[in-house]
C-alpha cells in the first residue's frame, strides 16, 4: 500500500480529550441526573420500550471508578453512508478497551449491521488499528445500509452477540441506524440478556442533532472540503466572468450542508429547502427567482454567478412532495405489476394512470431523465435517492427557458451559460479536519466509558463544542429521549426525530441578514482547504453553523 506524506503525517496526530478524560480510566467517575422523557408521544414510546425508557443523562467528570478495568468484549458497526473520523470512533474505543484491560476485545462488523446478523467480522489488532487512525473513510471495515427490522433478523442479532460472547455492540450511525440501535438495547434486555447497545452519531448530513448532540461527526470535514470546492468555482467565475454554477450537495432531506456553505462562501443564491416547504413555494416560482437574480446580475455587468441547491430540495417543493409521496405508495403497493412493465414509455403511462391527475401531470411535464430518477428503486429505509436526481440540471433547464421568455419579452439581453456540479460523495471520504478527528476519538473513548459503566441504549455524547477539546463534556444521551412516533410505510414507528434547518435559528437568521447583497453583489469568500497543522483559528475552527448555535 503507498501512503501520501500526508497520510504518514496524520498517523503521528495524537487527537485530543476533554479534559475529564485525559486522566486515568480510574479517576474518571459518572454522574446521572434526573429520569428523562421523550420529546412526543411519551406513553407510547414507555410500552414500546418497557426496558429502556426514560433512563437519565449520564456525565463523566474527575472522579474514581472500579469498572473501566472489565474485560469486556465488544462489537462495532459502521451504519449508512461515509463520513469523515469513522475509524477516529473506531480508536477511541479501541483504545479506551485497551487502556481499560489488555485483553479486552473490539471486533468490527464488516459491511455495516449485515456484518452482524451475517457474522462477518474482524478483530482489531494494534497493526490493523494503526493503519487507519486519522483517515477519512469507512473502508477499515466498511459499511452498509441493511435495516435490521424482522423478527428473524433481531434473533439473528442477539444470536451472533452471543456466539461472539459480546459485552456490547456499538453502532455508529445516523438518525435511523440509532433508531435501530435503540430498538435492539431493548430486544437485548426483553430476551433475558444483558448485552449493552451504544450509538454514537454519525452523518455529514448534520441532521442528527439536538439540545444534548450538538452536532453529528462528519459534519465538519464534509462542509469544509465542499466550501473549499465552491470558493474555487467562485473565483473561477469572478476570473472568467461567463459562467453560472449550479451546485448540488449533498445532505439527503435537511438543507444543513447548503446552508453552512453559503455562510463560509456568499453564493449569490442558496435555496433552502425548509424554506420553500414552509412557504410553500412552486417550482416555477422558485425557477422565476433564480432568473430574477440572473437578469438583476446581468443588467450590473455580471453574467455569472454561483447557486447551491440541497440534494432534497425536490422533496420540499408542495407538489414534488405529493408527487413522490403517490410514488412511494404507488411503487411499494403494485410493485408487483410495476415490475412487469419492462420499457420506460410503459412504466411512465402506467403511473401516470395511477397518480392523481395533479400529480400526474407535474410528472408528465418533468423532463424524462428526472421521471427516470423518480422511479428508481428506494433505500432500505424507504428513502427516494435524493443523490441521484439531477435538481441542478432540472433547474438550469427550467431557467434557460425562463430567460428566453424574458429575452422575447424584452426585459433580459445578457448572456447566460450554465455549469452543474454535485458534491457529495468527494467530502465523506476526506481526512477528517482537527475537529472531527478529536471529537470522533473522543465520541469513540465515550462509548467504551459507558459499556464499561454498564450502560445500554444510550447515545455517545461530547457537548460544549465551541469551546477547545479540552473544555468538552463527554456523556451518554438516552436514546428514547430524542424519539416520537413517526409515519413510515403506513403505520406509527417510533425514530429519532430528523433536525431540519429551523427557519427562526442563527444560522439561517444570518443568512437571511446577508443574501440580498450577496445575490446582486458579488462577495464571494475563499476558505480554502482545510488545513491540518498550523494556528488553532486556521486549523481547529468548528463550523460557522455551531459557532452561531451555541452563541
Ligand atoms: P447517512 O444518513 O447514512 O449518513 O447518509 C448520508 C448520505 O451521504 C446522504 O447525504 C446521501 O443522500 C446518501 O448518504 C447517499 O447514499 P448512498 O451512499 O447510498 O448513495
């Protein structure tokens, strides 16, 4: 295997501690506070999960303890899509088993919760775990999406523990892989057995956040390599002074990562899809908006600019919504009949004689590849594929056309070429910055502590992330308390609730203070890469989003 140099340098990074943790495994004590509820639907939630519920906050501070010596035996999971300090997760448990008792054991599901019911795994070794340390990435293990949701597949879970001889599972996930983590802290305890479950929040989408998770890891590394990108295309745009930019990114339903990059860059125009939800704005209003801004842009001299759209985006939009929503049922109920159809002319007459005539005709009016991306097949979770459609191209069609009526009309003469960009992919993967190298190492040392207290169906949680690491507060969040009952495939499920952009927050308030000038003015920011060694305020920054949130 050849190492960048800087892949041999992030070895040696040593990621840092709160200050409570740094001190001997012994002299770390845990304080728990009151009983706890869940955010909605509390009595519910209390049958669903009669075991687990309500359980309090857990805090680790100086102290003593005569537990982090066990030897304990533990599994973990990576959980959905990449992000960046996975294998950061990874060492710190890693090491605080080790630092704990030398013969404690981590095992590592390959592949994601498959690796569990399959009983596909590896034992992490100092070597193995050396190689990985500060890398971005989930290929140390890997991962993957499969839902632990039958009966079989929870008594295939609880079997392969057992076999293992396992303390714990530690699942490091997003808002529905928590979700599961919590139901099975419960089926463990329900079947007699004292095997421990532990999350530890994971997504670049930061949509797994709340009063006690300030942010989900990932976050950090992904809006930074993404601000990097779109400061470049800026100054390209500024240089070149022809092109508009259309830029996807990532972020599946939440606006969160759009909405940090436009705070780090001054795009002239960033769609939130939170707002276009509330004001229940159409897509040809949003399209006459964009053009609005060209047309003002153009008339100043300026036929270029930068616009970021969220990947969900299509989601938010009323009548997309509704839409996809008859699509979701639609494909799930007669996915039967569905299947027979084998040419696209088929499947598209087939369901828009099936939608309802509103809905049939938004889909007959989208261009074919966008019905084609419609009707791809949903995730495991009963997600549509937000990734994989082509919003940016949609728009900058919609727009061209939007102009030439303007042009004909006579209200428009400049010049407008488009370009389309979707960045996702390209930030889950990236060396996790100084932030979320130490706060995944330290999310990581906080669940050892917490199997080692003997804890289950609990959130790993590092607080008061404004603030240096050491200054952080490391804890446990029960899992119950960041749940309600949802609506999924047609009946009441309880999941840990979604954090969307709130439109009253900081972070957008700011946006809000600034965009109009940004939109006609060009204000572009270049925050370049993101840079590992150096002064603290270039290199330990958290994001503008949690700065202004915890402000
Ligand atoms: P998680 O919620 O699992 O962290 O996934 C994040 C994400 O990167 C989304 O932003 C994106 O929509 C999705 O994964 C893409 O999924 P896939 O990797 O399966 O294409």
């Amino acid at each position: 295997l050849q190492l960048s140099p800087l892949q041999k340098a992030r070895y040696e990074y040593q990621p840092k501690l709160p200050k409570a943790l740094q001190s001997d495994l012994a002299s770390i004590s845990v304080e728990f506070g009151a009983a706890t509820e869940a955010i909605a639907d509390q009595a519910r939630l209390k049958e669903l999960f009669a075991k687990t519920y309500g359980k309090p906050i857990a805090s680790f501070t100086s102290g003593s303890n005569d537990v982090s010596s066990k030897l304990l035996r533990v599994g973990v999971i990576l959980s959905g899509g990449q992000a960046p300090g996975g294998h950061n997760v990874i060492a710190g448990i890693y090491d605080g088993l080790k630092k704990g008792n030398p013969e404690s054991v981590l095992i590592g599901f390959k592949g994601g919760p498959s690796g569990l019911l399959e009983k596909d795994y590896v034992e992490i070794t100092d070597s193995f775990m050396d190689e990985y340390r500060n890398t971005g990435g989930f290929d140390m293990i890997g991962s993957g999406r499969t839902k632990i949701s039958t009966d079989q597949q929870f008594a295939d879970s609880l079997r392969v523990a057992k076999e293992l001889q396992l303390n714990a599972v530690v699942v490091i996930g997003g808002d529905d892989s928590n979700t599961n983590a919590a139901l099975l802290a419960e089926y463990f305890i329900q079947e007699g057995t004292n095997i421990q479950v532990i999350g530890v929040p994971k997504t670049i989408d930061g949509d797994l956040k709340n009063e006690y998770i300030e942010t989900s890891f990932g976050f950090d590394t992904a809006v930074k390599t993404y601000a990097e990108l779109i400061g470049n295309i800026g100054r390209d745009a500024n240089s070149a002074k022809k092109y508009w930019h259309f830029i996807k990114l990532m972020g599946r339903s939440a606006s969160h990562i759009a909405l940090e990059c436009a705070l780090q860059t001054r795009p002239n125009i960033c769609l939130i899809s939170e707002e276009i939800a509330e004001k229940k704005q159409t897509l040809e209003q949003i399209v006459n908006s964009i053009a609005d801004t060209v047309v003002t842009r153009s008339s100043n001299g300026e036929n270029f600019g930068l616009v970021l759209i969220p990947e969900g985006l299509i989601e938010f939009i009323p009548e997309m919504n509704e839409l996809i929503a008859q699509l979701n049922d639609l494909l799930a109920k007669e996915a039967a009949e569905y299947e027979k159809l084998s040419s696209f002319e088929d499947q598209t007459a087939w369901v828009i004689s099936k939608l309802s005539a509103a809905s049939g005709a938004v889909f007959k009016e989208l261009p074919a590849d966008i019905q084609k991306q419609l009707l791809m097949d949903r995730d495991p979770h009963g997600n549509v594929q937000v990734s994989r459609i082509e919003t940016e191209k949609l728009l900058i069609g919609m727009v061209e056309k939007r102009l030439v009526e303007l042009q004909k009309a006579g209200s428009y003469s400049g010049k407008f070429s488009a370009l389309n960009h979707f960045f996702g992919y390209e930030g889950r993967c990236a060396f996790p910055s100084n932030f979320d190298a130490d706060y995944c190492y330290s999310l990581g040392y906080t669940a050892f502590l917490l199997i080692a207290q003997g804890l289950t169906g609990y959130l790993s949680s590092v607080r008061n992330l404004d603030k240096p690491a050491a200054e952080w507060q490391a804890g446990g969040i029960p899992l119950t308390m960041m749940m309600n009952m949802e609506q999924r495939h047609g009946s009441a499920k309880p999941v840990i609730r979604k954090a969307l952009v709130e439109l009253d927050g900081k972070p957008f308030q700011e946006f809000v203070k600034h965009r109009q000038i940004w939109a006609t003015q060009t204000s572009y920011v270049f925050p370049g890469a993101i840079q590992y060694y150096g002064p603290a305020e270039v290199c330990d920054q958290p994001t503008i989003t949690l700065g202004l949130e915890r402000s």
